[in-house]
C-alpha cells in the first residue's frame, strides 16, 4: 500500500501527464465529467458521479470508423482505426469499473471490436473509493463493493492522504514510474483506512436502495416478464429521450452513421439510445412500435437479456445515475421494485 | 442513379471568351451522376437543341444540365426540347454562367473555377431531381362579375357573347353604376344614358347572363377554375317575380324623406322605390330603415296598392351558392368624402357641389329636371367656379396622393355645357394642370377655352367662404403671380374618387392583394394588366386604379378575353413545382396554413398508416391548382412535412454543398 | 459647395421642409391673408428656394412680411410647408446680423387694421420672444 | 493575419429569389457590372424558400458568407413571401450574432429586377466586408476542411 | 402544499366516481422526494399514490397530446406555467380540448434538485417544505435552506401565478401574480463582446451529450418526427461528432420553437449537463416582443405566433448587421 498527500495530487497528475494522457473528472463549465488534464485543470474528485460514465474513453460517443473518397469514377476506402496510445484514467468509481467488464464482453467477445480493443489495452485504471455514497446508489446490490474498487490501482481517500494500491502488471508498471511522489503506508494509515471502509459499508446499509433485492431477475421467467402488464404502467411517463442511456456506464448499443461530405462519406459510431423511435430502424420499419415496447427493451437487456447470455451477470452496476437525470424520474429501480424486487424485511 | 449529360453552351464568345468551356466540360465528367459532356456554339440553336435530344435519346440520360444563359431566358426552351424526346422537362436545369459568371468576370481562371462550380451545383441538383407532371382540373364554365357597372356590365356581356354563363352581382338594386348618374361624356358629348341603358337592357336580356341585383358576395373558396361563391340575395321586401315595376306604390308611399342615393342625396324619394326610370331589373324595393310598416307596422298602404301582389313585408335575405371557373372584380369607385376639406366648405355651404352632383344637375332625369339651379336658393347660378384636385395628387392624410385622371376632362365638358346652355354663365376653372392625355382630349379642351370662353386660372383655391349670399373664392393665378377673388355663384369641386369601399373585403375574400390607396393589385403592371396575382381572379375597370368611361370599356373587355381564355379550356394545368406535405411527418400545427398567400392549404383528417400503426390525423393537404410555389409553407413547417416539388431541402442543401466543397 | 447652396440647404434642414415636393398648385398664395403685403408669395418662396434664387428672397423684406399663421402650411396638399421656408429664410437674414431685417417695434405701425387677428397674435408671439 | 487576407478568397452563397434578385443578378450580367467572383447564386422561387436550415448548412460546409436577396417589401411575386422572410432572418441574424457569430457573414437584401447596378455594389460590399472578417471558423465543420483540420 | 395535494387528490377521486372524467393525469411518489413520476391514475385506489409538492415540478402539458386523443375524458393538473403550454398546443391542434378537464393548481415554486444538492444536500433522502425555507434530510445530516434560493431556474423567472386556461381552480393560498424579471440572463450575454458570447456558448454547448432530453419534454417539440430523427432531412444526425452539430442542433431547435415556445422551461430542468438552455428561447421571445410587439406564446389560444404573421412595417433584418460595435 501506498499513499500520497493530497496536497501533493497535483504533482502525482503531472508525473502522469507527462508520459500518457490522463483522464480525470473535472468541473467544465459546471459540470464534472472526464477530461484531459492539463495544467491549471479542475479536478474533482469529490463529486460522485460524473456527469457522464468512464465508458467514454474506451467507448467514445462518436469514434470516425472509415472513410470513402471519391474522385472521377473512382471510390478509395480509408480505415480511420488507429492504435491507441497508452493512457490512464483516474478515479474511476467501483461501479464504473465493473462497467467495463460488462462491455468487454459484449466488444471483446468474437467478433472483436478493434476500436475499443485497443483502447482497453493501453487504458489504466485508477479506481477510487467512495467516501460519501448517495442515495441515488445501488452498486452493493450486484456484489460491488465501493469501499474496495477494482482496477489496475485501486485508491482511496482517508484523512490526509490519497492510498494506492497497484492491482494489476499495468497498474505495478503505472506505479513504477511514479515512484519519486508515493511513500509506503504504515501500520497507522492501514487502520485509518480500514476505518473508512467500515465507515463506508456502514453507510451503505443507511441507503434508501440497500434493501434492493435481484434475486427475482436474471434468465429465468423471461416471457413471463416479457408480457407482463406492469410495463404499460411503468413506460407511460417515458418520453424516449436518451438520457439514461448516454450517462449509463453499461449501455454499448451504437449506431453507424455516414456524414456526407459532398466528395465523399465519413462513417463514423455513434452512441445509440433504445429509448428512440429510430432505433434498429430497418427498412421495413420499426421493430419496437411503441415507447413501451422500447421502455421494455432497455430493462428487459440489462436485466433478463443480457444475464442469460452472461452467466447470470447483469447488466447495470447500480451507479443510480439514470435514477439522477430522467427528465420524468422513472428509473431501474422503480422498475426493480415493481417486479418485487424488494427484500420484505 | 442519374445519368446525367451536361452542355456547355459557348453562346457566340459571350461566354467561350471568358469561360474555358473545354475545363468545364472535363469538369463535369468527374461529378457524380455524369455520363456525357459537351461544348456547343449555341446550345439553344436548332443544331444545338439535337444535339442535346440526340444524346438524350443515344445514351438514355435521365437528367440534363445545360450551362448557358440565364434560365429565365432559355429554361422553358430547353426543357421543351427534352420533352420532346421523352424526358420529363423538369430532369433539366441550367446553370447560368453567362448572366452571374462569363459577363461579370474578366479573369479566364476565375471565371473557368465559377463556372465548374456553378456546373457542380447543378448536377447536385440534377441527381436529385425528380419527374414532375403537372397536375390538371376541371373548369367550371361559368364566369363571376361582381359589380355591375358599365365595366361589370360590359365583361359579362363579352363573355356571354362568347357563349359562356356569366352572373353579375350588384349590390345597389339597379345594375348601371356611376356612368348611370352621368349626363353627357366627354370628349363626344354624347348622352350617357343613351350609351348605358341598352348595354343594361342587353345584359338583362341575355340568356347566358344572370343578374343578382341588390345582392353582394359573401362568401368565395376554391380556386382557379373551381370557385364557390356564396351569394347574399338581400331582401327587396318585394316579390321580384311579381313586380312589374310599375311605380304605383312608390308613388302612394307616404314615408318621402328618404335621401335619394342615385341623385347623390339632392332630394329624397319614397320608401319604396325604384332608383330610376331605367333601372334594370326595374323592380321596386323596400328600405326598411325609411318605411313606416317597418318602424310602426302600421300603413301597409303599398301592399294595398300593388295589383301584383308583390309585396312581401316578411322576406327574407337568401343565400345562393354558385360555382365559377373566374371571377371578375368590378366595384368600381367613389368619390372621397370632403368633410376634412374645410377650405372648401362643401359641408358648410349648399352651393359648394361635386362634380357628380352637377351632373344630377344638369341631367333631365335630375332633381331640376336638367335646369341648372344652384341648390340653396334654385336660381340660375351667373359665375361658376370651378375647383381641380380636391382630394387628389396630395399627401395630407385627408388626400390621395394620386391623380384621378378623369376630372380635367369632365371639368372641361361641365364648362362647355354650362357655356353652350347658358352663355351670360362665367366660368372660372382653377387648375394645376390639365391633363388630356386621350383621343381628341386636347381638342376637346382647348374648345372649352377657345370656343366656349372658359377661363382657366393656372392656380389653386386656398379659401372658399360665404360673402353677403355669394361664395367668395380666393385663388391664386400663378402666371399673373397674383392672389384672385371671385364672388361666385356656385363651386364645383373636383373631388378625387377612390375604391369602392367593397374591395379590400374582397380582395380578402378572394385572397388577392390590394395597394395602399386600396386598388386591387394586376398581376403584372404592363404585362398582365388585367389579371390579379391570384389565378382565376380578374379586374375589370376602376377597382384597378383610375380609368375613364372608354378605357374601362377596354379593360372590362380585355379581362373578358382573359376569362373566355379561361374558361375554354376544359382543364388547366397547374403548375408542377408546387407544396407538398408529407403525410407521415404532418403534425396538423395549421402553421403553413396560416403563412400561405393563396389559402392553398387545407386541413383534413385523414386515416394514415405510419410503419403499421393506423389512425386519424389532422393533416395538411396542399391543393395543387392553387398553389403558386412559394415555398412560404416549407420553412413555416417545423417537422419538415411540407417541401416544395422542383426545389425540395434536399436540393436546395445538395447545391450549397456543391458550392461550398 | 458654393455659399448660396449651403445657404440653401441650411434652409431645408431648419425649415425640415422639402420644396422639391411641390406641385406648383398655388394653394399657398390663394389661402395667404397677407398676399398684398408681400412682395414674394408663399409660393415663389417655395419656387426660389428650390430654384436656387435665395439670393431674391434675402433682398427682399417679404420673409418679414409674413405673419406665420401657417395658412400655407395648413392648405398645402403635398406637405411643402411654405410658412416653415420663410421662417428659414427668416432666420437666415436674422443670423446674418447685418441688421437688415424688420425691427420688431417697427411691426405696430406696418399693422394693417384689416389684417386678421390669428396674423397678428402669431406675429407678435413670433416678435417678442 | 493581414498575409492571410489578401490571398483569402471567401466562399459566399448569395439565395436569390427568382423574380426579382435573381433577374436583378442577371441584369447585372447584362450590364457588365463586375462582382467577385467569390457569389456563387442559388434560385429560389421566393426570398421565403429559405430555411434557416439552408444558411447554416453553407457555413457547415464552409461558407464564409451567406446573402440572402428578395424583392422589395411589397413588391414580392408571391405578394407576402419576403414580409417573412423579413421576420426570420431578422429573428435568426440575431440569434447567430447572440452565439457569438460575426454578424458580418449574414445578410439580407432586396433587390429588384431593375436594380442591376445594386445587385453588383451589394455583392462587392459584401465580399468585401466577408474578406475584412476572414475565414469562417465559428460555425463551421471541421470535418468538411480537412486541410484546416490536419493543420490543428 | 399540502392541503393543495389532498384537495387534489379529492377531488380527483370525486370526479372519478362521478363519472366526470375516466382517468386523472398527475404526479406519483417515488422513492425520494423528488423523483415524481407522470402519472395517469385509473382509479381511485391507484390515486392513494397522488402527489403535489414542491418536486412536482414535470409539466404535464405534453401527456395530453396522447391521452386527448384517447377515449373518454382525462383530468390534468397544470401549475400556471403548464397552461400556457397547454393553450399553446390547442393553438396548434395538437390536443383535443374536449377531452381533457383542467384544474388548474396552485404552485408556489418547484425546487431545483441539482442546486439543493449543491448547497449541501448530498445523499438526499427526504426535503420538509415550510412555504419559506427547505429543510433537507440526508445520509449526512439535514441542511436548511431558503426556498427562494433553490428554486428551479423556471420558478425564479415565473411568468405569474395565474392560469390562462382552466375547468376549475384549486388554489389554497392566493399568491400575488406579478410575472418575474425573465431577461436579465439574456441581457447579460447581449452586454457581452461576441468573443465572450461566443466562449461561453461554446463552453456550454459542448457539454451536450445529444441525450435529446430537452427536445422530447419540450411541450413546443410536439413533432411525430423531428428533422433530427428523419434520415429522408438531409440534416439527420444522433450524437455531434462536431462542434458545428451542437449549435445546429440547438440553433434550429430554438428556432423551430421560436413564437411557439412558453418558457416553462422544462428544456433546462432536464437537461444532464445542466446547460442554460432557456437562455436561448428567452433570445427569441426578447426580440419578438421587442420587434413585433409584446407577445406571449399560449397567453391565448388564438393569435398568431410572430413568425407566421408579419406587418409591412416590420424593422429590417439589417437592425442586426448594422447593430455597431465589434462586427
């Protein structure tokens, strides 16, 4: 175990910095999203959540995949895949970081998704505890546990000082070249952060969520929950836009779109919401007509679709983000709940 | 895909001197779509027209460009020719490098890059273009005229002659208008009524002409060759079928205080009336606002009298809805209200007349039975004054800035008459100046001077006031520089006459567009002078702006031709490049609705089948003989429903993207 | 820009009258209630102005003459405003302060008995400012 | 900056309405009347085809400068069309200059058939004023400049 | 407040069980305080989850395009603000105002949940509402706040308490109703150099994530299909891969509700990146009341929204170009 003085963070995001990008929450025009550091950035790390998940820097809401020119008679045919170089993103919450297992094994499973692939591959995690769960917060529901983070290095917060713990050869390697600025832990700042930890899961069992229960959901009553009444009820305030989507570290649906250049087309991926009407919008139309049907879609795969193709693993890691930004607050857990999904205590 | 072909045309050096057609056309074969260029002489030429239908009908291009001259110039030249062989003409666009590129530019390079560019936008659009047919409508072969006076009068009987039905609504219970108050016409000095009454009796009489007198429209939707209107039949309180216009009953009537309209409120007549001798239909009619039946429902005493038994105290107004092919604007004028002209007195003093109440005065139908006595004590006016541009050709809120063309003629005529009747009469006439623009006007003028003795005073009046029983003019004579004072008998203003007040309701009725001053707009100033902006819709006579007896004729007959061109068509064709709303994307909002010029849009509501899911929509609905092309409605419409066939989004973003690439 | 011409479009700026509008109709002279008095009317004011003849009205002491009681103005029907010109003009002869204008206490004995009293007061106000 | 204005050629996307603007430009040709040849003219039926949407889009692709010409207020062919256009573009220009956009690139004007010579003294005022303001870069799409692009 | 709910909610049941109206549109509890959902209430029972406070700040005008054209009659409460999105949609046919019955409640400002949070009230669990301040419970403690300073942007710029269209009205507390000062945001960003105007749009529209949130509550988005959504629009797009797409898609959304939009500001309620969105529709009202005359967008349900009308004295656009100043 390692650890940092907080004060001296700023030096430990230079020393990144200067090999390989780094990412980091940082406030933007008042909201904490990941950003690239730089000098004189506004780093936040005390906001919970971002505004948007860390998927974006292994998944970007719009990535160019290829391009056509065309000249005379003829059309030329360019890749816009590069590889990526080798980058680090800080602070990434245990649920986050349980989001990217979740898409690895929708992008890396066969066919292999090479755009992500190689960001994932040159990415290093830096995880980070959370001190103050809200009540938005439900990551203990699926076995996350936000006192202990996954990750390449997993960091905590406890009085003074930032500890780090290298978790994997990356975050050894990331580690090795920061050496200078992390000092080795005591015994004392064991306890102290052993201490938090407590504090945290103790906190996590005040949480309005806590008593959050799955054990209705995964693989099984499929077409019983499929045809259930309760989604006309449950969609009826939908209004189909996409904000639990896009701030949804596990949604991986994307759409592939062209940009005319007039002389030419750029193809490019965007991130695709299944709360549109135009999504897997096919020639002959639509296969989910209706907002309910599309309501449906979205919990039905991150709770039934996706855990019978996953080893029963779900797809939501319960970062309550959606359960924040629907404009009309409808939300995972209402929807949870409203299959019984709820420990009778 | 297209399969373009693009020509280049040389036009003489005009655009080969500046324009480097050679690059051009290689240029054009590297766009999209494009399967064949050339350059030509003169691509418009006979020998350049077979080229293009040769290689249309050789390579089986579906679309062409021509680079040339300004599609206003030879656009409807080219895209006949490719009809001719089998092309839809609206696969065909120019782009003008003459016009915007080889006459304003003298560098070759510059003008050689524009012109590739102008080209590239063109194929853009080409690529994008689709086949366009015009629609078609049936016409409805029967003609409206509303007003009837002798423009409304004489284009109905033109178009009746032409063997087409023509009704004319009138609101005044005569047919006739103002030619029918006149006394004699310049510059012939014939009698009006002599002219006006048979084309009246005419018109009555014609079996294709139906007359709606004392009626007014109320009502007109549709368009161009498929008009309904809806006609209010006012109540007459007389049984028309009955009446034999005999007159007993106006004569036993005892209500007589009424003003009489047709001699300009110079005496009065009976309650029931019929407006004059010659009234065509001669038929009498109630004014309720004056009969004693309808204000006590005592008396009774002309239903006692009628052996016809025609009078009907409980009728009621009717409405009538006809079908027409055209319609013709008739109203005519008025002339102004001279209360605000306070310099004249006209309101303070009886002997301060218009010019049209001198006509009811001089007239043998008039109140003094053709004696000309001046109003407030009848004796026999000896110095008459007579006052030009009251009201006209100025820019005070109470004038028109506009001159009303007729009062320098008719103010010559009055003068003579007076002369020739009675010649111990002094005639002064003030004027700024006489206009006499017209066949034998000028003649006819200077004998009002040289014959007649008529004094013409080059000057204005700045003050009429009354003076010991006579009227105390205070003018000036500009070319003597100095302020004149004459006690005058009488004065004769020439007021300015203006749009009957009708028009502007129905220029709003019939979606057409009116002036400042409220006269209906043409079409075009000089090239469609009789038509309005909206198809189907005619003018006829002073609604159109100020017009003598003979030019009204001419107008009424001009538009009747228009009309006759109309209606013997058993359809029209429309114009292709019209509105279009797309069922799926219409929302109902009723925006492009409110934004269209011509009442174009319809709402209706209409079972649709998006992707599967059936139900009832409010739904635009464009209607194609109507609309004009515009394109108000595609920018007014948020969904992006509505878009314009010819120029649709799409086309219109394919050419800025072929600019700016 | 020659002085007469500055002079000129001095006038049409102070007066915000536009001689250009008029019609030559004479309205202004008919309705003037002290024509006799002048030796320019309202309507060669007008006409000099626009003519470029200031110089003839400068020399003259119709602009003196006129009584402001906006006759003229009221009467024009193209909206000259031929009172608002000699007023200008007027001005123009005060400013140049050669002392060639009409003195206010000269105005009782120039005082016509028949002139109207709408003349007078309006005159007077004009004077003893 | 001042090297960079000489040689800068805008790219200027004039809409003109066919009855009048358009026959005013052809006058202009008639005439002789030079004008850069930076305007490149689009037809429309009518000042009021012109969707926002259009303008925007010509700076996306790299537009500099966009005018937009109609007939007279009251003269327009379609008797109303231009009283709207009037209204949007008024509401648009200001909006745009709200952003932040240099309200130099946009432009209305109405020109009549008749008014040849104001057709060309229009456009050389324009272009001129375009080319004192540079090239577009606060709306435009940099995926459309791929010069520009590398270049950052 | 809530003495409002429970009028509400009983007269909701009363006109269910008469047989007035078939169904209720309203608001219902959720988890925390404020995570209310739109809700239609059936019955009398399902109406035991009804609520009214301070959180119920979704406007329901945009349910009724839906639930109007369904049969039978619905009951809608709509705070003052809603109705005028309300009218707005009558105005341009989107609802079928036979169908819906409207009570028109009192509201006495919604709170802003992202600012309370701001001020402290992380880990929030429950929010007592006193009319005058907020007294938020949570995981760490309460926080006590003033109401007025928490509220939503909307409410700190109300248009005024009065309902312009309603059957009936449930107000408790009668409340003075002098519409707020709503441009002064506006003027700000005018008093800025464009440079300025430029960074700081910049800064905020860049952070759109194209979640489409501010168009889909957005009463005045009432399209079956948006431009942005139909890939026949030459302009359909859904994400912004370039700077250029963001003020597109913002530029046109603003336009295309412009003369129609009633600044009920839901757009910026919504939107997860907290961009100040109102402040561009309130540009357009600002210089349509001040062009074309003072107009507001569903005071009524009759007049002409400024860009389908005009005026043959309408300024010119050049107003804009020859404003002065820095280009």
């Amino acid at each position: 175990m390692l650890k940092i003085k907080k004060s001296d963070l700023n030096k430990l995001y230079a020393a990144i910095a200067e090999r390989q990008t780094l990412y980091i929450p940082c406030n933007v025009s008042g909201k904490v999203n990941y950003a690239v550091w730089g000098e004189g950035a506004d780093v936040d790390l005390s906001t919970l959540k971002t505004v948007r998940s860390a998927k974006e820097v292994f998944f970007p809401q719009c990535e160019d995949i290829v391009s056509f020119k065309k000249e005379g008679k003829n059309i030329s045919v360019k890749s816009d895949h590069k590889e990526s170089e080798d980058f680090v993103v800080f602070g990434v919450r245990a649920c986050d970081c349980r989001s990217f297992d979740i898409l690895d094994r929708v992008f890396l499973s066969d066919p292999v998704d090479t755009f992500y692939k190689t960001k994932r591959e040159h990415g290093t995690v830096i995880t980070l505890a959370c001190n103050r769960p809200e009540e938005s917060c439900f990551c203990f529901a699926f076995g996350i546990d936000n006192a202990e983070p996954e990750g390449d290095i997993a960091a905590y917060f406890a009085g003074d000082y930032l500890y780090w713990s290298p978790k994997t050869e990356k975050g050894l390697n990331l580690t090795k070249t920061l050496n200078s600025l992390l000092l080795t832990a005591t015994d004392k700042d064991n306890d102290a952060l052993e201490k938090e930890q407590n504090n945290i899961r103790q906190t996590n069992e005040r949480l309005p969520f806590y008593g959050l229960d799955l054990s209705v959901w995964g693989a099984d009553g499929l077409l019983e929950k499929f045809n259930s009444e309760k989604w006309k009820e449950l969609s009826e305030a939908c209004v189909g836009c996409g904000a639990c989507t896009f701030v949804c570290p596990t949604c991986q649906c994307y759409d592939v779109r062209d940009f005319d250049k007039g002389n030419g087309v750029q193809r490019y991926r965007c991130w695709d919401s299944c709360m549109y009407k135009d999504f897997t919008m096919m020639a002959h139309g639509t296969p989910r007509p209706t907002q309910m049907q599309r309501f449906r879609q979205r919990f039905m795969h991150k709770l039934v679709y996706y855990p019978s193709n996953n080893e029963g693993i779900f797809s939501c890691v319960g970062c309550g983000r959606c359960v924040e930004k629907c404009p009309i607050h409808m939300n995972i857990v209402k929807v949870i709940k409203a299959f019984g999904g709820e420990k009778n205590e | 895909m297209q399969k373009i072909g693009v020509f280049i045309c040389w036009c003489g050096s005009n655009i080969a001197a500046t324009v480097d057609v050679k690059k051009v056309a290689e240029a054009a074969l590297r766009e999209p779509g494009v399967v064949f260029s050339a350059d030509y002489q003169y691509m418009c030429s006979e020998s350049g027209q077979r080229l293009m239908k040769d290689t249309i009908k050789e390579k089986g291009l579906t679309g062409v460009v021509v680079c040339s001259c300004s599609p206003r110039m030879h656009e409807a030249t080219f895209r006949k020719a490719a009809e001719s062989c089998g092309l839809n003409p609206y696969m065909v666009e120019i782009a003008n490098i003459r016009e915007h590129c080889s006459w304003i530019h003298k560098d070759i390079e510059e003008a050689t890059e524009k012109a590739v560019i102008l080209m590239r936008a063109a194929v853009a659009k080409v690529n994008l273009n689709q086949s366009l047919t015009a629609g078609k409508s049936d016409v409805v072969k029967r003609a409206l005229v509303i007003g009837g006076g002798i423009a409304g009068i004489q284009t109905a009987l033109d178009i009746a002659e032409a063997g087409y039905e023509v009704d004319i609504v009138e609101k005044k219970p005569t047919i006739g208008g103002k030619m029918a108050e006149l006394d004699k016409t310049f510059p012939t000095l014939d009698c009006s009524a002599c002219i006006l009454t048979p084309k009246m009796v005419d018109a009555a009489a014609h079996e294709k002409i139906k007359i709606y007198a004392y009626s007014e429209v109320e009502k007109v939707s549709g368009f161009v060759g498929n008009f309904t209107a809806t006609i209010r039949k006012k109540a007459r309180y007389v049984n028309e079928n009955l009446c034999t216009g005999c007159g007993l009953c106006t004569e036993k009537c005892p209500s007589r205080k009424a003003p009489n309209e047709f001699n300009e409120g110079l005496n009065t007549r009976s309650a029931i009336y019929i407006p004059f001798a010659q009234a065509v239909p001669k038929l009498a009619v109630i004014d309720p606002a004056a009969c004693i039946h309808f204000k006590t429902g005592k008396c009774g005493l002309c239903e006692k009298t009628c052996d016809a038994k025609a009078i009907d105290y409980n009728q009621k107004d009717e409405l009538i809805e006809r079908r027409y092919g055209a319609i013709v604007v008739a109203t005519g004028f008025n002339v102004i209200k001279l209360d605000n002209f306070e310099e004249y007195g006209y309101a303070a003093n009886p002997d301060v007349i218009t010019s049209l109440e001198l006509e009811r005065l001089m007239n043998a139908a008039g109140p003094t039975g053709g004696t000309l006595l001046r109003p407030s004590d009848k004796t026999h006016p000896k110095k008459i004054v007579f006052v030009q541009c009251v009201g006209s050709r100025g820019q005070r809120p109470c004038d028109k800035p506009y001159c009303s063309k007729i009062c320098c003629m008719y103010t010559a005529k009055h003068s003579m008459l007076i002369r020739e009747k009675y010649p111990d009469t002094e005639v002064y006439v003030f004027y700024i100046d006489v206009r006499t623009p017209g066949k034998n006007f000028e003649e006819f003028y200077r004998r009002a001077v040289e014959q007649y003795g008529v004094h013409y005073i080059k000057g204005q009046v700045g003050k009429v006031a009354e003076n010991e029983g006579k009227l105390r003019v205070y003018g000036s004579d500009l070319l003597l520089n100095e302020q004149v004072v004459i006690d005058a008998d009488l004065v004769v203003l020439a007021a300015a006459i203006e749009p009957d007040e009708s028009a502007k309701k129905i220029a709003t009725m019939l979606t057409t567009s009116i002036d400042t001053n409220n006269f209906l707009t043409e079409a075009h100033p000089k090239l469609r002078p009789v038509e309005s902006a909206t198809a189907g819709i005619f003018l006829s006579g002073v609604c159109q702006g100020p017009k003598d007896i003979p030019e009204t004729v001419a107008q009424a007959s001009a538009a009747a031709v228009k009309v006759v061109g109309l209606l013997a068509k058993d359809q029209i064709t429309c114009n292709p490049c019209v509105a279009r709303s797309d069922e799926l994307l219409c929302n109902g909002c009723s925006a492009c609705e409110k934004v269209c010029p011509y009442g174009a849009i319809s709402y209706m509501d209409k079972e649709v089948n998006d992707h599967g899911k059936r139900e009832v929509r409010r739904l635009a609905y464009v209607n194609e003989a109507v609309c004009q092309g515009c394109g108000a409605c595609t920018v007014a419409c948020p969904s992006g429903a509505m878009d314009l066939k010819g120029f649709t989004n799409k086309q219109i973003m394919a050419e800025v993207d072929a600019i700016c690439r | 820009m020659t002085d007469l011409q500055k002079q000129i479009e001095n006038i049409k700026r102070i007066s915000g009258a536009n001689p250009e509008k008029c019609m030559r109709c004479g309205k202004c002279t008919a309705a003037c209630p002290n024509y006799s008095e002048m030796e320019y009317h309202p309507h060669q004011f007008v006409y000099f102005i626009e003519n470029g003849q200031l110089d003839r009205l400068l020399k003259s002491d119709s602009a003196f003459r006129c009584m402001t009681c906006f006759a003229c103005v009221e009467r024009c029907p193209r909206d000259v405003k031929p009172a608002k010109l000699i007023e200008a003009v007027r001005l123009t002869l005060i400013r140049r302060k050669d002392s060639n204008y009409l003195k206010p206490d000269e105005i009782p004995q120039k005082i016509d008995e028949d002139l109207p009293q709408q003349a007078i007061v309006s005159a007077f106000r004009k004077y003893t400012k | 900056m001042s090297v960079e204005n000489k040689e800068f050629k805008p790219t200027i996307v004039a809409f003109c309405c066919n009855w009048c603007s358009y026959a005013g430009a052809d006058l202009a040709g008639s005439g002789r009347m030079q004008y850069p040849a930076d305007v490149k003219i689009i037809r429309v039926p009518c000042s009021c085809r012109v969707n926002p949407m259009f303008i925007l889009r010509a700076f996306q692709r790299g537009a500099d400068g966009v005018i937009l010409c109609g007939c007279h207020p009251g003269d327009c062919h379609y008797s109303t069309g231009n009283y709207y256009t009037r209204r949007r573009m008024t509401m648009l220009f200001d909006f745009l200059d709200y952003l932040g956009i240099e309200r130099g690139r946009t432009r209305v004007e109405w020109v009549s058939a008749a008014e040849g010579a104001r057709f060309a003294s229009v456009m050389n005022d324009f272009v001129k004023k375009v080319r004192d303001l540079g090239p577009n870069r606060k709306i435009t799409d940099l995926r459309c400049k791929p010069v520009e692009k590398e270049g950052e | 407040m809530q003495k409002v709910a429970e009028i509400a909610q009983k007269r909701a049941i009363q006109l269910l069980n008469q047989g007035a109206v078939n169904r209720v549109l309203g608001w219902k509890k959720g988890e925390f305080p404020y995570d209310e959902t739109p809700a239609v209430f059936a019955s009398a029972d399902e109406l035991k989850d009804f609520v009214y406070d301070s959180f119920s700040s979704p406007n329901l005008s945009k349910y009724l395009i839906e639930e109007s054209r369904k049969e039978g009659k619905v009951l809608a409460f709509l705070k003052p603000c809603d109705t005028y999105s309300f009218n707005q949609l009558i105005k341009e046919h989107r609802v079928n105002r036979e169908n819906v019955y409207i009570i028109g409640i009192e509201c006495g400002g919604m709170i802003d949940v992202v600012t309370l949070k701001n001020r402290g009230a992380v880990g929030l669990t429950g929010a007592d509402d006193d009319g005058e301040n907020i007294t938020a419970h949570t995981l760490y403690g309460d926080v006590k706040v003033r109401k007025e300073e928490v509220l939503l942007e909307k409410c700190q710029a109300c248009k005024g308490k009065k309902h312009v269209i309603y059957d009936e009205l449930i107000i408790v507390n009668p409340q003075d109703e002098k519409p707020r000062d709503r441009f002064a945001g506006v003027e700000a960003i005018e008093a800025m150099t464009p440079q300025e105007r430029f960074d700081f749009w910049r800064a905020q529209l860049s952070k759109c994530i194209r979640c489409n949130a501010c168009r889909n509550i957005c009463p005045a988005c009432s399209c079956l299909q948006c431009v942005f959504d139909n890939p026949k629009s030459g302009v359909a797009s859904k994400a912004s891969p370039d700077t250029f797409e963001e003020q597109l898609y913002h530029i046109i959304r603003a336009f295309h509700v412009a003369g129609r939009c009633t600044d009920c500001g839901e757009c910026s309620r919504v939107c997860p990146q907290d961009i100040p969105l109102h402040l561009l529709n309130r540009k357009f009202i600002k210089d349509m009341s001040a062009f074309y005359g003072e107009y507001k967008a569903g005071e009524d349900s009759e007049t002409r929204p400024p860009l389908v009308d005009f005026s043959k004295d309408d300024v010119e656009p050049c107003i804009i170009s020859d404003k002065g100043g820095d280009r």
